[in-house]
C-alpha cells in the first residue's frame, strides 16, 4: 500500500492540512508555527502541493498528538472568514448528522 505522503495530491484552490488531535478526537489544524490549533482561523492556508507535502510529513512525525492529517480544502466566506470547503469538512467540524443515542451511566 502507498503511504499517503507518497500519492499525488491534487490541489485545487486553498488548502489546510487538517487531522484529529489522539487524546480526544477533536479536529485539529496545523497552524503556521507548526502547531495544532482547532481554530480553522488560525490555520495556515496553502495553495501549493510541495507545501502540503512539508506540512503533511511534519504532521505525520507526531503520531501521538495528531492522527490522520490530510488536506483539506477550505475558502473564504463574504466577510473574509476561512471556511471549510465541502460538506465532509463541514460534518467534521459540527459533529454527527444525527442525534446520537443516549449511554446510561453505569451505576
């Protein structure tokens, strides 16, 4: 199987490399500094493949803070905002599509 840092990335317009932090799942992005954020505004925006690469192979370093990353595509709303570009991206930043059923707690 090829390693995901290895397959051509098709880069159509903006990009954030995006993943889920490991402790707790939550949608995380890789900011400028080279850190995570789970701001989506505080991600560094890329429109260049070699770029993505870079940030992608730091991301894949940090197996135990960061699962997953890959790019995402994200634009600009009308007042200037960075959004997420499709509709998985969407569903990952809100949660289920669906109201989840309730666990019990255990007594």
């Amino acid at each position: 199987m090829t390693s995901p840092l290895d397959q051509k990335l098709r880069i159509e317009g903006l990009v954030v490399v995006t993943a889920n932090r490991l402790r707790d799942g939550a949608v995380i992005y890789r900011t400028a500094a080279g850190g995570w954020s789970a701001d989506l505004a505080d991600a560094v925006i890329l429109d260049s493949e070699l770029d993505v690469k870079k940030l992608l192979a730091a991301a894949a370093k940090e197996g135990t803070l960061a699962v997953g990353a890959y790019a995402a595509p994200v634009e600009h709303d009308r007042d200037g905002r960075v959004v997420p570009g499709n509709l998985r991206e969407v569903i990952r930043r809100s949660g289920p599509t669906f109201e989840l059923p309730r666990v019990p707690a255990e007594t």
